[in-house]
C-alpha cells in the first residue's frame, strides 16, 4: 500500500508560507518606488499594496496651460509607479519562495 502523505506536515507547511506571505506584505506595504514622465517633470510614488501615495508636478508644466499634456504626463508617471510596485512585489515573492523551506 502506499504511503498517504502526511497533511499535518502539509498543513504545517502550508501556515508557515502564509506566514511568510504576510510577512512580505507588510515589508512591501512599507517599501516605496516611484515613476515619472516627462523627463521627470511628473513624478509619482506608489507603495507595495499598488497605492499611489504622492503625485509630484514640476511648476513650469502648470505655467504652461497645456492641461491635456499635463494629464498624461501624470497618467504615465502613475502608470510607471504601478508598474515599478508591480515588479518590486514579483521580485520578493520570488525570493521568497526561493528560500529554504519557501515554495
């Protein structure tokens, strides 16, 4: 007959990658990247959880009057940030399941 698997050891496995998982949240949620546009005349600052925390505009693009421009600089530089957040949370939960006893 063959052997069952032992599911308290994989429950046991189970709770310390969801530990670490939760771990890895709180460290992103405080780890912060940024994005910008327009040769860095827009820039945006998101955090780990996808959240946009600061939005910084060079005061010259206001002098400037050209409001459609203005929205999409800022949409790209939010855009950029999410996706610097987005590539900083794949890169941790990478090492993290890379570690020993990780998925």
């Amino acid at each position: 007959m063959s052997e069952l698997p032992d599911f308290r050891e994989m429950l046991a496995q189970a709770r310390e990658m969801q530990g670490k998982l939760e771990q890895v949240q709180r460290t992103l949620a405080q780890r912060r990247v940024e994005g910008a546009a327009g040769g860095g005349m827009v820039r945006a600052v998101a955090n780990g959880e996808m959240r946009i925390l600061e939005v910084h505009i060079e005061a010259a693009l206001f002098e400037s009057g050209d409001r459609a421009m203005l929205q999409d600089l800022v949409a790209a530089a939010v855009n950029d940030a999410l996706q610097n957040a987005q590539g900083m949370m794949q890169e941790e939960l990478q090492r993290t399941a890379n570690l020993p006893g990780g998925a």
